[in-house]
C-alpha cells in the first residue's frame, strides 16, 4: 500500500534531531526525562527560528463520546456517560524553508465522515432505534457547524489553496475523500475526484500501516479501506519528527496510536501545539482539573497527565508524548498558569455535561490575516 508515496524530504521537510535515539533509551523513567530534556532543547531552537504567517480555527463537527474513554476512567460523574466534542479545523499559512508560501490544514473533518467508523456507525444505529432516536442522532449525538468548504471561504479561500492536510491520527477520518481515489467508490463511476485538488496529505508511516492490517483492538475506530486506492501522488510518508517550514513542525507523538503525530506552530504568543492525547487542559494538567475524579487520580499515582483513552497502544509511550507536548508548549499569556495547548476533538462545554466541564478552555485560535493566493506550484 502507497508504496509510491513521496517521502518528508521530497517536500522539503527537514527531520529534527533533537529527538534521534530516544526510543532505544532504557529504562523508560531514564527515557521519560531524555524526552523532556530534549524537547526543551528543540522548543529553545524552535522559538528562534521565526514564527508562521497567519492560522485561523474553524469548528468543523461534534461528535459524542464515552466520557470514560475521554479520562481514562477516571472521572467521576455516572449520569454524564457521554460527552460532546467538537473537532476544529486550524488553517495555518507559513513560508517553507524554500521561501514559498504555503497553506495547510490541520484536522479537516468532514462532518458525517466518522460515522462510517465502526464505534460510531454501531453507536448511532443503537440510539436511532429509540423513540425520538433519529432526532438524538442527528442533534444531540452529532453536530454540525459547517462544511469544509465553508471553513475555507470564511477566510477568502478555496479549495485549491491548499497544499497539505494532516491528521494527528485517522481515528474517524476517511481521506479518499479529501485527495479522491483513482478506482470507483461507493457506487460512484471512475474514480472520486478530491476535494482538495493541489492538496497533498502527510502521514506517519505507522498510521499507513495500521490500514493494511488493522488489529481488533484498533478495528472499531478506523473507516474501513479509507486509504484504498488513493492517489499515491498526494500522500507524503514521514517517518518520526519534522519541520515543514519556519515556525511548523509535526512532532511524532505515538501511543494513542502507533501512527500519532503533534502540530507544533510558533506564534507572537509562542508555540501552540495542537493533539488529540487529550479533549481538554484537564488531561495534560490534571492538578489543576476541577473534574470530580480526575485531579485524585493523577495525585494518588503520581501522574502528570491523565490520557485521552479510547484505545491506546501503548500506554507508556502515551505519557511520553503527552509530556513532550506539554515541554513543547508556551504557557499562556493571558494565564501563565496554563498551557497553550488546543484539542483536535475539544471537551464542549455544555451544560447537559456536569461537572465534566472544561476547567480552562480557549477561544478559536487566530494569529495575523490569511491571505487567498492562486495555488503554488509544488
């Protein structure tokens, strides 16, 4: 499968060396401080290299979820089994180390789309059986706040614009529909044109993976054969830590998924990073959560985060990203007291939830004006 996919250096990407050799270190506390230590080495490095040209936030979709899985368990509120997440969409323009400008799109959801992954088609299936269930489906279970498409024009751009998409993990996601394919799909005639023409899609070679052979454990959250036959020339394979351009990286974050990557920008305010380890500040912060349960938690075992758990690979590697994230992270200007760090699927905070509320949250993130321009030729 896409053995023909370009690599991260074919589009000038640059890996990161700080992060070389550390997961060979052992044992894993030695290798837990190396990954901090050399995450503090790359943010100092990172915050000198300049900063992005512009990024705008777009709520795309909601979607529930098991509450459970969204705090490992650990929260305590029995009459909140699920809870609202709203996936958001960051456009983010920035000049790649060649001088071109460039635009990509960090978790473009196509609203519906996950429904075609197991948990969620079964989960819907279950409550429109229910009286009234079709309307739950539709306007309790899920919610839509507008299309891509919409997202996209709201700033002066359209789909052409785009020259990369990525994903922190495909958990729910379906790119056939964003790059097209090049053989018939679902009843269709010829191959599916892409919605986003000039885009190409970034992907851990791990996550690719996971679509050739997907394990039980992973089968309920993937959309199935959502790589099949792709357009080979719109995907780029990366292997580990890169930076695409000044003030952007993907930093490899594995655990949640073999496959997870991190968006790292640098901005006025400093470096932002964006990841689904998590649904709020809570995970990442837990003593400072006001989440009945999950504060306790994280202070009975010692814990410096609490994981965004609905399937974890590997449980330890988890931690260590989400740790690495949090290194990487600036703290706030408005409160230094938290992290400036942004959910791809966010913790709503809706009244129907208490008292798993989000305990801090941020308005949608937007740095500088982004500017529509014809496509750049890559």
């Amino acid at each position: 499968m896409l053995s023909g996919a370009e690599g991260i250096e074919g589009i000038g990407g640059r890996r990161i060396p700080e992060f070389d050799g550390l997961s060979g270190i052992w044992p894993r506390g030695v290798r837990l401080e190396a990954i901090r230590a050399a995450t503090a080495a790359y943010r100092r490095r990172f915050l000198g290299q300049g900063e992005i040209r512009a990024v705008a936030g777009r709520a795309l979709s909601g979607a529930s979820y098991p509450t459970r899985y969204a705090f490992d368990g650990v929260a305590h509120a029995p009459t909140v089994p699920y809870v609202l997440l709203v996936k958001r969409m960051l456009i983010v323009q920035y000049e790649d180390f060649g001088g071109v400008a460039r635009t990509m799109l960090w978790e473009p959801t196509i609203p519906g789309a996950s429904n075609d992954a197991p948990f969620y088609a079964q989960l819907e299936d279950r409550v429109s059986r229910l009286p009234g269930g079709r309307f739950l489906a539709l306007n309790v279970l899920t919610r839509s706040y507008g299309t891509l498409e919409e997202g996209l024009a709201g700033v002066g751009l359209v789909p052409a614009d785009v020259d990369y998409v990525a994903f922190d993990q495909l958990h729910g996601q379906d790119p056939r529909r964003l790059i097209g394919t090049t053989e018939s799909w679902a009843g269709e005639v010829g191959g599916r044109a892409a919605l986003l023409p000039n885009a190409r899609l970034i992907l851990q070679r791990d996550e690719v993976g996971t679509f050739e052979s997907a394990h039980p454990m992973q089968w309920a959250w993937y959309v199935d054969g959502g790589l099949d036959d792709v357009v080979e020339e719109s995907v780029v394979v990366n292997d580990g830590d890169v930076e695409l351009g000044v003030g952007i990286s993907l930093i490899s974050t594995p655990g949640h998924t073999a496959g997870n990557q991190s968006l790292a920008i640098n901005t006025p305010d400093g470096v932002w990073v964006s990841s689904q380890n998590g649904v709020s500040l809570d995970n990442w912060q837990p003593h400072r959560s006001r989440i009945p349960g999950v504060r306790a938690h994280a202070e009975l075992f010692n814990r410096e985060v609490v994981p965004n758990a609905n399937m974890r690979e590997n449980g330890l590697d988890q931690y260590d990203s989400m740790v690495k994230e949090k290194t990487l992270a600036s703290p706030s200007r408005e409160d230094p007291s938290w992290l400036q760090i942004l959910p791809t699927a966010e913790l709503a905070a809706a009244r129907r939830h208490w008292p798993v509320l989000p305990t801090h949250r941020y308005e949608e993130l937007e740095y500088g004006r982004i500017a529509g321009r014809p496509h750049a030729a890559t």
